[in-house]
C-alpha cells in the first residue's frame, strides 16, 4: 500500500470515538457507573473517548501538513490559525447557546470559557505550529519535557489535592478567569489552562504515531509500529500511576501515556482487521461519525440542548422508562437512541458525500 493511500481503520477509530464521546454524554438520570466518569483517580471506559479523540487528532495533524510537506507557509499558517479561532469559538457559542437558549442572550458575566472544543482548538492549534516549525526529531523530547514539566507542576502545586483553595490548576483558572467563568461539577475545571500542557503533549504522542504511519513502508509494519508503542506507552503509565495516579480531571502524565497507549494498540488492531484482513462490513456505521467527526459531535452538543430545553428528551426518557424499568437501561437506552438519532445526521451528509471539515 502507498503511503499517500488512506487508511479506512483511521476514520473508524475517529467515528468510534465520537460515536463514543456522544453516547456518554447524554445518559439520562441513573447510569451505569462504566458511562460515567471516574470522581477524581482512578479510570472508567467513559474516560478514554476524549483522550482517544486528542490522539486520532495528533495522527491526523501529521498526515494532513505533511502534503505541504510542513512548510510553513502564509497559505498554511493563515489556515492553521483560523481553524483554531474557529474551533474555540464553536467551544464558546456551545457555552453560550446552553444559556441563550433559556433566554439568557446576554450570559457572558458567566460564560464558562474553558470545555471540550477550546481544548482540542488549542492543542491543535499548538501542535500544528509545532510541526511546521520544529525538527521533528524533537517530538519525543518534548513530550517529555511537557510531562515532566507537568509533574512538577502537580507535585509542588498539590495539583491531585480535590480542594480547590489549594490546588494550583483550580487557582490558577480562579484568578486569571475568575469562578463565573469556570466548571463548577468538581475541584477543578477539567479543560482548565494547565492542563493543556499535558493535553498537547497526548496530541505529540498522536502526531509521533502519525509520523510512524507514514514512514513505515507497508500496513503490517505500520501495525507492529503502532503495537510497541501502545504496549510501552501502557505499561509505562501503569507503572507511572503509583505515584502519579491516573486521573482525567486534571489529565495526569501516567493518564496520557495509558489513554494514548491503549489508543494506539486500538489503531493497531483495527488497522490489522480493516486494512490487512479487508474485514470492514461491519465498519459503515462507524465511518459516516468518522468522516465528520467534529461537526457531529458539535451538532450532538446542539441538538442536546435543544431538545431537552423545549422538553422533547424528557418525554422521549419517560417513554423509553415506561418500557424499561430498570433506570440505569432506561438512560442506556436513551443514550443509544440520541446516539441513533445523530446517525441520521451524519447518514443524510454521508450520502450525499458532504464532509463539514471544521
């Protein structure tokens, strides 16, 4: 297979993911412990959908600037800086429109500044420079240096304390932002400022695999590529959790090697079932989510607050709830329908070839 040939098995990751990203968050009432996730250390298979999406983010940064063959270009750098402008700005109309839509147009006294888009709008942002004006040589040494750098942020800063007056991520976020601005479910804000340190260098760990796709010559060293690097990066962060223990709150060290590890040896399964074993029938579902992955996962985060606002997820609960006793079925239940129900969406885009690239 030719380098430049794309890879089915790197949509379906994406389109798992979002698929995934969606389904856990929009569980109705009770749900099951393994759909929500984790109150402080500790991981749940809920807590590997975003890092999952991050590093699919780091493979497809690479795979995408190197056809200008990282040239950093007017033409490049013009579309790498609006693409950010962009993607934090969505982040925000979302915050927004969760208060607008109540009646609430003129909420930014309260406008929570950080969350999921701001996120990836700066890793991408960050990372995307990176490759245009680093060697890439230094991509392993810098995600060290950022973790490292991390670590001492946490160690000294009682950055794994759940006591917002002393942990320095949550004092950091309250001064420069102030509390109205910020997440209020936890001690700290999970998309907070520092955070991002150890959030771009996860997306490093997915551009370092993307460059590993690239230059491995065929699909089944690519494979035995993407296995070494998920195995190491695994047992390395289990090892790691001893002392600094996995945590998605404040996206700890030993919590983006595992996530990024697992992540990878996912690719690496998929990659050898999909594009080794051509065994894909069962990937349709997963590619229309994968295709337009951001524009879906935007428009689920819309379509949530809509309908539960004009009290449509309600009764669809209610129904389902009247059917299903059990209430933690029920809320898996609803979550599979709006899961379904963005499918739709996706499926209407997806025959008619529209690709909404963000």
């Amino acid at each position: 297979m030719s380098n430049s040939q794309r890879l089915l098995s790197l949509d379906i990751l994406r389109g798992i993911t979002v698929a995934g990203m969606i389904l856990v968050n929009n569980g109705w009432g009770e749900s099951f412990e393994m759909l929500g996730h984790s109150e402080w250390n500790g991981m749940t298979p809920c807590d590997l959908v975003f890092p999952f999406f991050l590093f699919i983010m780091g493979i497809s940064c690479y795979l995408s600037l190197v056809k200008s063959e990282f040239k950093p270009t007017p033409k490049v750098i013009r579309r790498i800086i609006k693409r950010t402008v962009l993607l934090f700005a969505i982040g925000l109309f979302i915050n927004w429109f969760d208060h607008a839509i109540e009646g609430n147009l003129l909420c930014f006294g309260h406008l929570r500044i950080w969350a999921v888009m701001q996120r990836i709008a700066l890793c991408y942002g960050i990372v995307s420079l990176f490759a245009l004006f680093c060697n890439h040589k230094y991509t392993i040494p810098v995600i060290i240096g950022l973790l490292v750098i991390y670590t001492a942020i946490l160690v000294l800063g009682n950055g794994y304390a759940e006591d917002a007056s002393v942990n320095v991520l949550a004092q950091v976020d309250l001064n420069l932002f102030g509390y109205d601005h910020l997440y209020h479910k936890g001690p700290v804000d999970p998309e907070g400022l520092l955070g991002t340190i150890s959030s771009v260098a996860h997306v490093l760990l997915g551009f370092y695999c993307g460059r590993l796709i690239r230059q491995k010559e065929t699909i089944e060293q690519k494979v035995i590529a993407l296995f070494v690097v998920g195995t190491v990066l695994v047992i390395g962060g289990y090892l790691l959790s001893y002392g600094l223990p996995l945590n998605k709150r404040i996206w700890s060290p030993s919590y983006v090697m595992a996530t990024c590890g697992l992540a990878s040896l996912l690719q690496a399964f998929l990659m050898y079932v999909i594009d080794i074993q051509k065994k894909s029938k069962w990937t349709a579902f997963f590619h229309v989510f994968g295709v337009n992955a951001l524009a879906l996962y935007v428009s689920s985060e819309l379509l949530a607050i809509f309908l539960g606002n004009i009290g449509w997820s309600t009764m669809v609960y209610d129904g389902i709830h009247a059917v299903i006793s059990p209430l933690k079925w029920a809320s898996l239940a609803y979550a599979v329908y709006f899961v379904l129900l963005n499918f739709a969406i996706g499926y209407v885009l997806y025959r008619k070839k529209i690709y909404i690239k963000l």
